[in-house]
C-alpha cells in the first residue's frame, strides 16, 4: 500500500531532551516536508526536501533539524525540545519537487513538551 | 494579511443541504489550487484540484477565480460524512510547496 509512515503518533517528553520523529515513504516521492499545525493557524511549513542530500528551511524552521539520506526517509529532530514546540505534526510527500502536486501525509504526531 | 484566508466557520447544515466555502489568496503568481479534507486529530486528505475551467466530482464543484484569487467548493446534497474540516490550498509555483489555509470546519446534522 502506498503511504507515507510517521512514527511515533504521540509522545509526550521533557524540555531538553532530544528527540526524532521518523517519516518514511514508499512511494518513491522526490518531495518531502514536515509541517506543524497549531489550532487558528493552520499548517505551516518547518522544512522541505527536493532530493536526497538537498533539504531547505521552510516558513518555521527554528528548533528542528532533519536530514534526507535516503530517498525514502526524512527524519525530524528536536535538539532540545521546549514547550512551544508542542504540536501536531505531519510529514508529507509528493512525486515531485518542482510543480502543482498534491501531498500524501502521514497518519501525524502528537508532541507534547512539558 | 494571510497568504490564504477561509471563514473558519463552523457551518452547521441539515443533511441534503447544499453548502458553499470560499477561499481567497493573496499571491497573484500562484499556479495550482487544491482543496483538502481534514478530520478531526486526522491526517489532511486531496478532495479535489482546482481547475481554472471549474471541475465537479460527484456532489463536489469546485471553481476558480484567478482576476479575484478567488476559490470555492460548493457540496450539494450533503451527508453526515461530510462533516470535516476544508482546507483551501494553493501553490505558488517555483518548487512544490503548498500554503494552506487554516480551514473551514463544516457539520453536517441529521
């Protein structure tokens, strides 16, 4: 089946620690991004990724790292967490990085940073 | 301003009604348009593009006003499964990053 795999659905964890999410697609997607989404404003975008090795700052960017080594994988690292990166957040791709594509997302992770 | 703006809502409709969302964007450059359906605590899902032309698909129309950056969704005859939340999303072109609005939320009742 054609998805988009997040892990872990929901984590709850204490400021400072770090912490990965994973995101992997079987799709062979060229395109991924993570995104937040915070009630009243929407998704926004944290970073994005045209190819392997190729990954760019989205509209949210501080506080998170990632990585594209792999084609399929686009892992989301918090260094050290804090509070007001506790979100939902969705990992999402799409078959290219150039033009009007559409988005698979993943199923989505609830970050709670107490 | 934001770069997509919906009516957040709620729209509250009997089942069989037909209901309307608009949309509006601020980037005159964009180039694709979308609308998406969200449950609750749910991954976002494409509902449908968004053509210049309008499409339909079943009980959904979509239509597009590019001189008003103007979007709509239009469902006719709406079921109880219908209740979610719509979002609006547009691309500015250049590289595939999609905007999205912060969504209009729709309840179907019976």
């Amino acid at each position: 089946e054609a998805q988009v795999t997040q892990n872990p659905r929901y984590l709850i964890t204490v400021t400072g620690k770090k912490l990965t999410v994973t995101c992997s697609q079987n799709m062979n997607h060229e395109y991924m991004s993570w995104y937040r989404q915070d009630p009243g404003l929407g998704l926004r975008q944290i970073y994005y990724s045209m190819n392997v090795e190729v990954t760019d700052k989205g509209d949210v960017p501080e506080g998170y790292k990632v990585s594209r080594k792999e084609k399929r994988n686009f892992p989301l690292i918090l260094e050290s967490p804090s509070p007001n990166q506790t979100s939902l957040y969705f990992c999402a791709s799409s078959l290219l990085a150039q033009g009007g594509y559409g988005y698979t997302f993943g199923s989505g992770t609830r970050l709670t940073v107490v | 301003r934001k770069e997509v703006e919906q009516d957040p809502g709620p729209f509250n409709v009997p089942e069989g009604a037909t209901v309307a969302f608009n949309c509006t964007y601020s980037n005159s450059a964009s180039q694709s348009f979308f609308w998406y359906r969200q449950d609750c605590r749910k991954e976002p899902k494409l509902l449908m593009s968004v053509y210049s032309s309008g499409n339909e698909d079943g009980r959904f129309t979509a239509q597009l006003n590019r001189a008003s950056q103007y979007i709509s969704l239009l469902i006719r005859d709406s079921k109880l499964s219908d209740s979610a939340t719509y979002l609006c999303v547009v691309n500015q072109g250049g590289y595939n990053k999609l905007i999205f609005g912060a969504g209009t939320r729709l309840a179907v009742h019976p």
